[in-house]
C-alpha cells in the first residue's frame, strides 16, 4: 500500500530534454543551469513536475538511454552542483523533478560491460556474470525485437569475451543479468543516489525486460515483478514520497501487473490509450476509445496512469493490431521517413496539420479524460519536426524561445548547436516561439495554459470516478464523459469531427457553467462547434433526469456506464 501523499494523482507533467532546452554557455548544448532559469516559464505553463530525459554521462548512441556511469551528471548538461541546484530552485517554485533510470541495460562502455567482456580485465572476475552471455545465440528465440528498423537479433558477438551478449534494444546497449543479486542491489543503489541528491521521482524505463527465461517472450516475467516489488519497498522505506513511474509498454490487462497490490510501480503510462485517441479524431469516431477504457482495469489503491500524447519516441503502434497500425501509417505518416520502427516520428502539430482546434481538443481529452496527463516540451507552442535527423533526433530540436538567431536557444554559432533549430516556413522559430506566443490570448500556448490551470482547479479530474455520457443518441462523433469525485461532478463533451454535431444536454441541473468559458449553458439542444469541446459543471443542486428533446434519448441518460 501506497505510503505518500499521492500527489502525482494532481500533478500534470512536462517531459523535456535537457540538451533541447535553454543553453547557458554558450557551447550549442542545452544544460541544467539553463533550465534552471527557464523553470519561471514551466511554472507559468502551469505544470508541477517536470520528466528529465537521461542526464547521465553517456556515448548518446540511444540518446542517453545508453548510461556509461549511472552517479554523474553528462558533462555538457553541468555537474551534480548544478543538479542540486535545479532541484532547489524548483521545489522553491513548488516544481517536482523526476529523473531517468534505466535499470535493465547500460552503455556497452559502461566500466562495468568493459570488465565483464575482457576477461584480461582486473576487475573482470567481478563483472564476469553481471551481462546476460551466452555461447549461442539461440536462446531465448521467442522475444521479439524493439527496434525493428536497426536490429536484427537480441544477441550480438563480442570478440574480446568470444561469447555472445543479450540486448533488447541497440547491440550498443547490453542488458544486465538480473539473475545476479550483485546488479540487483547495484541497481538499488542508483534509485539511493538519486533519491540523495533530490529527485521526486524516478522513471523507470523498459521494465518488462529485466530477466529472461527460457520458453516465453522474456517479457512481464514474475521474476521481475518481485524485483519491481523490491525496488518500490526500498523507495517507501527510505523517502516514500519517491514517485516511481513505469514505462511498460504493454496491453491493459498486462500493465496491470506493474501496479501489483498497490505495491510496485505507482504510476504506468496508458500506452494503448494514446494511438487510439489519433485514431478516434482522424475516423471522427469515439469507437477505438471506448473499446480501450473498457479493457482498462481499475487500479489499486495510490495507482495512477499516466496519459500522454506526443513524447520523445516514435508514436508507438505496438499496442495497436496490424490492421490499424497499417491505417495509422497511411493517414499520419503518408512519407515513409515520418515511419520508425514500429511508429511514427512526428510531433504533435505536425500531426494535426498545425490546425489549432484539433491540438486543444486532443489537450481538452488529455487533461480531463483518466489518470495524470504529460506534456512534451515544444507541443505546447506547436513545434515541428525533422525527418531528416538520425533515430528519433527530429523530435528532440532545440527549444523555440523567440525569433533570434538559434530561436533564443544558444548564443553558440548555428553550426555548433547539438541539432538544428527548426526553421521552416510554418513550424520555423521565427514564428513559432514563445516570445511570439506569450503575449498573444489567441496562442496555442495561452490556449494550453488555461486549460491546464481549469484542469488544476478540479482534483476530480486526476482522483474521480469515469463514466460516458451520451450527448448524440445517433453519432458516435462526441466523446462525453462525467467525472465524478467527492460529491462533484463535470461533463466534459468533445467533438471529434470537423462538422458541428447538435445534441442534447439533459436536465440534471438547472444550468451548466462552462469552466473553459465562464459562459452559463442551459440543459436542452446544444450544438458543438467543430471540433469543439466543454467542461461542464452542474450549476445547484442535481435534478431528476428529465431527458427529453429531439436528439435525447426516451431515457437514461444519466444511465452512465462505468468502464
Ligand atoms: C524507452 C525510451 O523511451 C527510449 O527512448 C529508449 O530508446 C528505450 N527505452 C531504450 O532505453
């Protein structure tokens, strides 16, 4: 059972790159004193904790996911001085900060891969068994492979050692042995070193992984379960307000394994949620989003999902069939380079054709519809993207301060930037950037910020109970569902196609107040722009249902079905 406040349940999340953000010296990197004096602008976004991406030393073969020393700070993001002095300038601004472990693989040049593969190495007697080895490369057949596009076996021959080692992700990156209580309690004492040095909460990433047996797909095994399990027994005994955030990748009925009985990951983020809600707005039909949220279980009790719609990866089409993976590609990624793996690099602007409406009315789901909802840094001014850079690099561009050269992000000659700024003619810095954005009420940012500052003013939408709502008897354009918690409730309708769709708010108030508008809806015919959404708080107390109107139904409208 949870033993923290739960105050992930109210937090809504930004995840940013620190090397993207704001870079202070000059060298064409993003660094932690620089986000540091940025934190006034994600305070006034409006988030309560921010996601680090990896902020390790590392080769960045996988973009800092490969770890060459898990206690230190990349030395082109600073030192661990300017860590701790992120974290106070942050909790001084009521910001959490949550930082990165990668527990089941390091960089093939961490010290510990380097002694475990030579065996001429001193300490290799020591790091001999801490990789998963193997004579053949025949083990473990049935596991699939992640990166589909660059790999084609989990194994891969190390001539030094003569054997071959295990990987679920790049052959750059080899998974450690889990069967070896050494890495068990090493990994522990990562979670302790960052927990030490101030981090609200650690992301846990590629769980599912960390042990392989024989005979299965090497994936949701009890064996890491039980060390999940330790891991968050640790993280209570020792500062159990430590948000543990896991990144299983998985279908509802599995993920619901990393929540244990309350006592492993407190927070999971809902991946099969996030293509079907693309899916549901480009069909213009709520259809994929009700089949998921009646697979999602409900969650023991401190648990929380996590939402999200655009990240610093490919949108994932894992969780989805080949059918409509295959519809997905063709409506969002048309141009094959917009493909990867098994998704799509695009950011989110990009994805909605820049057209302002469909970005809030995905924001307007995102933020009220289940669990804690995340941003990803530049969304929220509609930054673009770059097919052309490497991996997944094209969504990672520096951050679009203002319309200076290097868009406010560096003071560093433009061909010493990290990446190239975006500066094409719509998704280009010098107009799209916050400068450009903050001043203007009609801006996507300002947009953003008010919905999450509503957002924030209702803590039923993190914590309370979810039922749909029907609006349209014979359409399934509009996604309606009330939320409901401690004796409040709100109706938030959102309509999913480009045409108004007219409906019928039934008479369980006397009057709605629209929380976005401040405007005063009376129950009866009430037609959505395109594209449009409410949230909708009963005004007085609640009245009998009284459904009655020409797009009503005979009865039952307050008939809501739980998921
Ligand atoms: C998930 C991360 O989000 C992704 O960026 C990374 O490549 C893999 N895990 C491997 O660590």
């Amino acid at each position: 059972m949870t033993q923290n406040n739960s105050w992930y349940k109210d937090a809504v999340f930004i995840e940013l790159n620190t090397r993207a953000f704001k870079d202070s010296d000059g060298d064409g990197w993003g660094d932690l004193p620089g986000l540091t004096s940025k934190l006034d602008y994600l305070k006034d976004l409006g988030v309560d904790a921010i996601w680090l991406l990896p902020i390790m030393p590392s080769p960045l073969r996988d973009d800092g996911y490969d770890v060459s020393d898990f206690c230190d700070i990349f030395p082109a993001y600073g030192t661990m001085e300017d860590f701790k002095k992120l974290i106070s300038e942050a909790h001084r601004r009521n910001l959490k900060i949550i930082v990165e472990i990668i527990p089941n693989h390091t960089s093939d040049q961490h010290p510990w891969f380097q002694a475990s593969r030579d065996p001429q190495h001193p300490e290799h007697a020591k790091y001999r068994d801490w990789y998963v080895w193997s004579d053949t490369d025949q083990k473990y057949q049935q596991a699939r492979i992640i990166f589909t596009d660059s790999e084609t076996s989990n194994w891969t021959f190390d001539q030094l050692r003569g054997q071959y080692f295990w990987h679920r992700f790049y052959s750059s990156q080899p998974d450690l042995n889990y069967d070896n209580p050494e890495v068990q309690q090493a990994m522990l004492d990562v979670v302790k070193f960052w927990i030490d040095a101030g981090a609200d909460g650690l992301r846990v990433d590629a769980p599912p992984y960390l042990f392989e047996r024989e005979g299965t797909n090497c994936e949701n095994l009890p064996e890491t379960h039980a060390y999940l399990k330790r891991m968050r027994k640790f993280v209570d005994d020792y500062k159990p307000e430590t948000l543990l955030l896991s990144e299983a990748n998985q279908w509802p009925e599995d993920v619901i394994e990393y929540f244990g009985d309350g006592d492993e990951m407190h927070m999971n983020f809902h991946f099969p949620l996030m293509p079907r809600l693309f899916m549901a707005l480009a069909k213009g039909d709520r259809t994929p989003i009700e089949e998921i949220l009646a697979r999602t279980p409900e969650l023991p009790e401190g648990c929380q999902w996590g939402t999200f719609l655009r990240c610093h990866d490919e949108l994932t089409l894992e969780m989805v069939t080949p059918e409509e993976r295959q519809w997905m590609w063709e409506t969002y990624a048309p141009d094959p380079k917009q493909r990867i793996n098994l998704g799509i690099r695009r950011r989110l602007a990009p994805l909605m054709d820049n057209d302002q409406r469909k970005i809030l009315l995905l924001h307007s789901m995102l933020l009220t519809m289940v669990g804690s909802p995340f941003l990803y840094y530049g969304d929220e001014i509609g930054m673009g993207d770059n097919v052309d850079l490497f991996d997944r690099n094209g969504l990672r561009t520096p951050m679009q301060w203002d319309d200076s050269p290097n868009a406010g992000f560096s003071e560093a000659p433009a061909e010493r930037l990290y990446a190239p700024v975006i500066s094409d003619p719509i998704y280009g810095y010098q107009v799209v950037n916050v400068a450009a954005q903050e001043n203007d009420p009609d801006s996507l940012l300002n947009k953003i910020r008010h919905l999450i500052a509503v957002r924030k003013q209702w803590r039923l939408f993190g914590r309370g109970e979810f039922a749909w709502k029907h609006f349209n008897f014979n359409s399934k354009a509009v996604v309606a569902y009330q939320r409901s918690w401690q004796g409040q409730r709100i109706v938030v309708l959102n309509n999913l196609t480009d045409a108004p769709v007219s409906g019928w708010i039934p008479e369980t108030a006397k009057s709605f107040l629209d929380l976005l508008t401040g405007e005063s809806i009376l129950p009866g015919d009430y037609t959505l722009a395109p594209y449009g959404f409410v949230w909708l708080k009963p005004v007085g107390p609640d009245l009998p249902n009284e459904a009655t109107g020409p797009n009503s139904p005979q009865a039952g409208y307050l008939g809501s079905d739980k998921h």
